[in-house]
C-alpha cells in the first residue's frame, strides 16, 4: 500500500500528543478512562513521513520517530540507547532492553510459556539519563514486542482486522508521565484498609474446620492478619457461586467466627461455569450470554468442573448477571472476591493458542476483545459487591488485566516459583506494573509452585526458612501481601518453619501493620493522582547507571534494600544525594554513595529521606485495630533551606465516599531551630485518637508544643524491633505548631 495514501490524524490533551495512521478520525478508545481528558487538534502537531518512516513534531521538537505501517500492524520506535521499563509485569528482568514477548493476557503454566505473561499493557517508559518518555500502542490486539537494537518494535500477534496503529506519547518527568496515563486509563479504586493487610491463603483450605484452624493459629500466635482465602474447593463440584454442602455447611456461622477473630475473607471465582444443570449455567445458556463457535453453538472449553462455557463480559448485561450470582456469597459473609483463570483459561493444563480457537464474542472477535476480558469480568464483580454493599469500598484480586484494570482490581503476579529469581522478579513485576498505572499489586510470598510447566504445582520441596523469611520481609512493603501455595506441596504458613522463622515472621508482620499509616496514605494517593505505591528510585532522583538494583521507594520518602541472595547477611545500598537516616538503627547517612548495611535474617534495609515525616501505628491484631491504634511521627531535618512533610489518612476503613481525616505537615529547618506545621483537613471523620508520641533524632534539644515548653525523653525502639533511639515527646493530634531546638 502507498504509505502517502493512508489517512491520518493528529491530537493534543496537554502534555500529551496522539497519532492515528490509518483512520481520518480519532478512533473510541475502549479502556479510556470515563473522565479521561478530551482530545483536540493543534495546528503545532506535524506528523511527518517518509515512506514508512515518521516523526511526530510540535513545538517542542521530535516528540517521536521511528517506522510505521498500518498492514499489516507494525509499529518501530526509535529510542536510542534509553532503558525501557513497564509493559506491566512482562517477564524478564526491571528493565525490557533484549527483550521479546507477547502481549495477550493468557495461563503461563507456570511461567513455562516464553515471552508469556498474565497480563497485558502495551506501554513503555524510555530512560535516557534524565529524560523520559512514555508511549503506549493504543489497541487492544495481541502485539508481539522486540526490544532490540535501540527500538522498541510492536507488530500483530494476529490478524488485527485493519485496525489503525493508534500511538500515545506522554513527556515530562516520569511524575508527570505516570499521573498523565492514569488520567487517560483511569486510577486507581481506593482499596478498604483490609485489604492493605496480610492474606494468608492456600489452595486450598478445604473445609469450615480447617479455615478455623488458621485463623485461630494467627491469633493464638500473635499474628497480625486480614484476610484469609478460599480456594477452589469451598464450592460444590467446582461450581462457581456455591458453596460444598458437606465441607462448607454453613458459611454464615463460619464467617461469624472470623468475625470474631477480626478476619475476612476471599473468595476464588473463575469465569469457568459448569455445564452442569443449575442456575448460573442455566440463566447464561436460556439469555445467549455465552462465548459462541462460529457455528452460533456455546464454545465450550474444560476448566475446574469439566466441560465449561464462558460468559460473554462485553455485553452489560452479562455484567450485571454476574455481578448478582455473588449475592449468595456476600450473604453468606464473603468480604472480597480473587478472579482467578481470567485470561480466560479455554483449556486448562494444555498449552495451546487461544487466538486460533474457535471462539466469538457478541458482536466481537476474541482477538479483538480478549485482552479485556479480565477488566470487564474484574467490573461486573465489583459491580456485585456494590449493588450488595452500596457504600462500603470493594476489593476485588486479579491474576490478568489490561490497561484500566486498576480502576477495578488490585492484581497479583501469578503461579510463580519458590526460588530466589523469582523473588527477584517480584520487585522488577511490581515496580514495573507500577509504572503500567497498576499501583496496587504483589507476588505469592513463598512462591507458588516449583517451576515451569504443567506440572509446576507439584512442590515436593518448600522454599527454604531462609528464602520465606526474605519473601515474607518483601513482602511486607509489597501494597499486596499474601502468602500462598499449591495444593501439592507442605505447608507453607508462617508457623510451618519452626519456632525461629514463626518470631521473624511475627517481627516482620508486626512491621507490616507499624507501617499501615504509610501504605494506607500512598494508597490515598494513587487513587487520587495515579502514582505507585512502589516506585523505582528514578521517579525521584537521577540515579547512575547500574545503581540501586533491588532497590525501591515507598512514595517518595522511605527507600527499600530488600535482601534477594541467598546467604546474604548484609548488602549494598545506594543512597540517592542528600542525607538518609536509617531506619533499623537511626543512624545518619550522607548519600550520593552506596553504603554497606547489615540485613540479618528478618531486617530489611530501610532508609528515610531527610525532612519526611513518617506516620506510625502500633500494631493491632488487624488493620482495622492497627489505624485505632496509638500514633507516632517521626520526623528529621530537612536539608537547608528545603521544606520536608508527610501526611496521614484515616478514615472508619471501609465507607465509599465516608468521612475523613487528613493531617498535612510541613517540616523545615529556619536557622537553629526544626519547626513543624500540621494542617488538619476533618472532613467530618474524628479519630479515636487524642494524641501522638513525636519522636525526633539525637540533637534536639528541647520542644515548644504550640508555645508551651516540653520536656524530651530518650525513646528506645528495642520494642519495636529496630536498635534506633529517639527522642520524644507526646503532642495533640490538634496542635498546630512544634518548634525544636538543635544542637549546634
């Protein structure tokens, strides 16, 4: 085809610019965001093209180029020597350089599908020094991507029905960048604090009793926990939306129980429903709801129950039918639901190509529409929970997604492995959904299988001490945290391992739920602005090249040195430039530099930027006792002439659009003095607590609470796991100014 002869089309909304080879119109987006700002043309926008060669122009310069033809789809952007990050949790290492993989949402088996991943995001993040770029392919086709050779080349998985290539760029700062992709494919859902909690799971708890037993242990045992999961044999023969009645006789009286024990739960579903005679087979089959042959007949597929058949989650009122099948098990006490084998899986334990299979949506091919699959089944889900629960926030899990799941589902990494690469991979897949626009995600603690194949769910050997200890410390600044297993392997709860792994693990847990201010504040934000929760030191600072592997930021003011070696007591740390105080032992670092820091089994690493004020609570026995629990602020020195702060969130943890209580303060450092704002923002929400304990480092030598003289005393954290001392002094949650006096 003549390139010149292609239509084309050019759009700007703010930083960001849109080009459309192939159509004269802009094209509906399907995973746009409902509040998504509007496109508008601008005369300063030049796509230029040579043949098959373009560069996009605006008065900036060349925003973009590379090569570009709309048949067959092909996509080729130049990026020079820059490290590309994102296309969601793709396997390989943090960064995609050398990379080829596919994007389409399918079953790994176990990540024994090369270039295979659960999820699907057509987005990349280039870094080259200290500029970025962002820029997402904006189709919902299957793409294979190459990574190679200083491009970035998207081409058909399949025949894409000649769609048009459809490309977004985002500039600025990778700040700016990521809150511009979440604005166009949506933020965020703002999770219920529960859910920022630990899970504790396996495939599977089989029945009422066993359920019970883990949940008494976690008490017994003095482990904070949230939730507990319900894998695949809480149902009747597999049947999603039932309950075993022998094995399960009575959910209501169980969840009373965990009620009791200030547990949840979660419930598997899969989109796989029996053929079997009852309702929910019976209601898709009667109102032609189903995914269809060519042949008009229902596709069926063999999942869990056998012979299986798929509900058809383009068309609304297929959502909303399925969103009302969860009404027994909400009934019944079900907090949260875990949308499992939503790639979809047509055919389980085989491997096979789900683009040939002979499947149809209504109205839609299946490679058109495949990759959203999960986000739609993820709304019709969320959709249930609300209409059963219409102002409390929803919690839905997913193992596949597209671009706008994140309004929906938190998304976890997958049947990964209990091995130390692949703990390695869990920061790489977190940070880089992070960067995708999914901010709330995690891996299975412990690893899930043995390893690649159909037959990865047989684990004759657990993970060692040493490695579910590391995992479980991980973990625990993951934004999700479960720990979960096969059914074919021992067990794998904290307490399995032995009485030294189970106190690590109650330190580790205990420092999960200290933390739960933060977690729960970053998760404010991501829901507000789009930012991740776990963010790769480049969001933030210029880091040189090969520096801070491993390593991650909570927000912008807690860095993370996660130990991911086996046998390591100690590791290197690279400490962006300024001053760091480490959070263990309270020592004050200069950075700009890599320093060595002690990590014995059961201590992670941790470093907070000078001048962050960072929120803690005592831990309670969940999340909801946790944010009720006493307070602290712990605040240091800005560097001169620099204005520090930190915020905190609270809110009753669960209400939809309830009250709340914000905290803002502003910390800077005039002269020989540490001064402290707080701006409260009520919102009507009035916390149960009265006050907190400030705690400020060595060298201060005396505080002025709102102008009246307190007295600092030496607070040891030996309590708290951490050798550091402060000092402290108790404040009103109102007061409105501190002044310290430091020590020249």
């Amino acid at each position: 085809m003549d390139q010149a002869s292609v239509p084309v089309c050019t759009a700007r909304a703010g930083r960001v610019l849109r080009f459309v080879i192939g159509a004269g119109s802009l094209p509906a987006l399907p995973f746009a965001a409902p509040d998504a700002p509007a496109w508008s043309g601008d005369g300063t926008i030049q796509l230029v093209r040579s043949g098959e060669r373009f560069s996009l122009r605006d008065g900036a310069g060349i925003a973009l180029s590379g090569v570009v033809t709309a048949t067959p789809f092909r996509l080729k952007v130049e990026v020079g020597a820059a490290e590309i990050y994102g296309f969601g949790a793709a396997t390989g290492d943090s960064q995609r350089n050398g990379g080829r993989f596919r994007i389409m949402t399918r079953d790994t088996l176990f990540y024994g599908i090369e270039g295979a991943s659960y999820t699907a995001f057509p987005f990349f993040l280039a870094r080259d020094g200290v500029r970025f770029l962002g820029v997402l392919a904006a189709t919902t086709f299957p793409l294979d991507v190459v990574v190679a050779h200083g491009n970035v080349a998207f081409s058909g998985a399949c025949d894409t029905e000649g769609t048009p290539v459809d490309v977004v760029v985002f500039r600025g700062s990778p700040v700016e960048i990521i809150r511009d992709l979440a604005a166009h494919v949506g933020r965020s859902f703002l999770p219920p604090a529960w859910a920022l909690g630990y899970h504790q799971s396996r495939w599977s708890y089989r029945t009422t009793g066993a359920v019970l037993d883990v949940a008494r242990r976690l008490r017994a045992l003095d482990l904070p926990a949230d939730v507990i999961h319900l894998d695949i044999h809480y149902m009747d023969r597999y049947r999603v939306f039932t309950f075993h009645p022998g094995r399960f006789a009575a959910p209501e009286r169980m969840h009373q129980e965990l009620r009791r024990l200030g547990l949840r739960t979660l419930a598997i579903v899969d989109p796989g429903v029996s053929m079997a005679p009852y309702p929910v087979y019976e209601t898709l089959r009667s109102n032609d709801m189903l995914l269809k042959r060519s042949d008009g007949r229902p596709y069926v597929g063999k999942v869990w129950p056998g012979s299986t058949v798929f509900p058809d989650f383009t068309e609304a009122r297929v959502r909303d039918a399925w969103g009302r099948f969860h009404r027994p098990l909400i009934d019944a006490g079900v907090a949260g639901f875990w949308n499992d084998m939503n790639d979809p899986v047509l055919k389980m334990v085989e491997s096979y190509d789900p683009l040939v299979e002979d499947v149809e949506h209504h109205g839609a091919s299946h490679r058109r529409v495949r990759n959203l699959y999960a986000n739609d089944m993820a709304q019709a889900t969320v959709s249930g929970l609300a209409s059963a629960r219409p102002n409390q926030r929803q919690f839905v899990l997913s193992r596949s997604g597209f671009l706008g799941i994140q309004r929906h589902a938190a998304i976890w990494t997958g049947d990964n492995h209990s091995t130390w690469e692949h703990l390695r991979e869990n920061v790489d897949m977190v940070v880089n959904l992070g960067l995708s626009g999914v901010p709330i995600s995690g891996a299975d603690v412990g690893g899930f299988g043995s390893g690649p194949g159909k037959f990865g769910a047989i684990k004759l050997r657990r993970p060692s001490a040493e490695l579910f200890v590391r995992w479980m410390e991980l973990g625990a600044l993951m934004p999700f945290f479960r720990n979960h297993c096969t059914l074919y392997s021992r067990r794998q709860e904290p307490w399995s391992f032995g009485p030294r792994v189970l106190e690590l693990s109650r330190r580790i847990l205990r420092r999960r739920y200290r933390l739960l201010p933060l977690l729960y504040r970053l998760a404010l934000a991501s829901h507000e602005e789009g930012l991740p929760i776990v963010r790769p030191l480049f969001m933030h600072y210029d880091v040189p090249k090969g520096e801070g592997q491993g390593q991650f930021l909570l927000g912008d003011g807690m860095l993370a040195a996660p130990v991911l070696q086996e046998g390591c007591t100690w590791r290197d740390v690279w400490l962006p430039p300024g001053s760091w105080t480490d959070w263990n032992t309270g020592a004050t670092l200069a950075g700009g530099r890599s320093v060595p820091a002690d990590a014995p089994l059961g201590t992670t690493p941790m470093f907070v930027r000078a001048g962050f004020a960072l929120f803690l609570a005592e831990p309670g026995r969940n999340a909801e006792e946790t944010l009720r629990a006493p307070l602290a602020l712990e605040v240091t020195q800005p560097p001169a002439g620099e204005v520090g702060g930190g915020s905190l969130f609270l809110d009753d943890g669960v209400s939809a659009a309830g009250p709340r209580f914000l905290l803002d303060v502003r910390v800077e450092s005039p002269g020989d003095r540490l001064r402290l704002q707080f701006h409260r923002a009520f919102e009507g929400f009035v916390p149960i607590q009265r006050e907190l304990e400030l705690r400020l480092p060595r060298g201060c030598t005396g505080a002025s609470v709102d102008g009246r003289p307190r007295e600092l005393t030496a607070r040891d954290l030996a309590a708290e796991g951490r050798s550091a001392t402060w000092l402290a002094v108790r404040i009103p949650l109102d007061t409105r100014e501190v002044t310290v006096g430091l020590d020249q």
